[in-house]
C-alpha cells in the first residue's frame, strides 16, 4: 500500500510563459517568451509530496522557505527572480507542516528525494540535517556555482552540511523514460528523466 499526501508550503505567482511554453521553444526561447510575457497567472501551491510506502517515509522535494522574502537573500542581479512571486509564512515551511500531521521531520523521514535543485525544491532542506538526501548526479553538478545561480538553483543558501546522495539513472526504460533509478527495493518509487527541465521527476508505479 502507498500513499502520497502533497504538501503545500506558500504560494507562487509566474508568467502565462512560464506555466505553459510555446510548443517548439527550445530553453532561451522560453525565457524570452517570459521576459516579453505582461500577463500573470493566479497563485499555484508550492507542494512537496510526501510519500508512504512500506519501505519507509520519502519526501519529494522540500517546499521553499519564508527566507526568500528578506532583502538580499533571493540575488538581485538574476533577473529571473523578477519573473515569479514567492511568497511562504514561517508556518508554511514543510518541517512546521509535517509537525502538524504529527510526524517528526527530524525522526520520521526515511529519506529525502531531490529530483532537481531549484530553489522552490529545496528551501526546506535546514529540517532535515540528519536525513538521508537522495539526488540525481547529473542534476547535482548543473546546480552548482553561477551556472546553477542563473537555472534557478541558490547553491549559496545550501545548507552547509548537505551531501547528498547522489544516483545515476542507469536503470531500464519505463514507459516513454528512456532510463531509470529504483529509490525503493521494489522500484515503485523511481526517478526518471524530465527533458527540458534540468532535472528529474519521481514516478510512483502500482
């Protein structure tokens, strides 16, 4: 039996262009379309999901955090960052959220999983300073350094003692995914590739 509770952890607000591209726009030209873009959408949920299965308890992602609202924490030189709207109240951070459903994050989470490093993924890492965290390898070295700075990833604001766990997708195909990594003993929690997206995404089988 598994069970997936999404969790939610603030609001963000992003361009039309961001939320859906333009069919045949490689990565630049999507950007493009979002600086040219003067239409905003409604608020949509940051979510992280927790994941039940008898293996353990699995987090994927861990939400952003109410840091991101102080001056200078978000880099003022990136012009992405002008391009979304974050917003998340202290109480909205995933660790406060998980002590409401009455789960412990410093005890009852079996592993973190990062598909990628963006910083609304990965916000909420200062919960889980005893947590095994797994990512993919490839995803780990682009969010690295002013490369990573400019995708979107805050390497800068990392915990000082996050060393992930890093995999490799060398595992077969599953369905349209050209390769694969088994997190669990018996592959129903996976991480495939997600072209287009520097990263990854979990997929749950039945």
């Amino acid at each position: 039996m598994i069970r997936i509770i999404p969790i939610e952890t603030g609001k963000a607000r992003m361009k039309t262009a961001q939320k859906t591209g333009r069919e045949g726009r490689g990565p630049l030209g999507r950007k493009i379309d979002i600086f040219r873009d003067p239409n905003w959408i409604e608020p949509v949920p940051i979510l992280c999901f927790l994941v039940e299965h008898p293996d353990g308890r699995f987090l994927v992602h861990t939400g952003d955090t109410w840091r991101n609202s102080e001056p200078g924490y978000l880099p003022g030189w990136n012009p992405f960052y002008q391009q979304v709207s974050i917003r998340v109240a202290p109480m909205e951070e995933v660790g406060v959220r998980l002590q409401a459903m009455g789960i412990d994050p410093a005890k009852d989470i079996d592993a973190v999983i990062l598909t990628h490093f963006h910083h609304d993924h990965t916000g909420g890492l200062d919960h889980f300073p005893h947590t095994r965290i797994i990512a993919p390898r490839e995803n780990y070295a682009v969010s690295l350094g002013l490369r990573g700075m400019m995708m979107g990833c805050l390497p800068q604001r990392w915990p000082i003692w996050l060393a992930p766990e890093l995999v490799d997708l060398e595992g077969p195909a599953i369905g349209p995914f050209s390769r694969s990594r088994p997190i669990t003993r018996d592959g129903r929690i996976t991480l495939v590739p997600t072209p287009g997206h520097e990263g990854t995404r979990f997929r749950v089988g039945s």
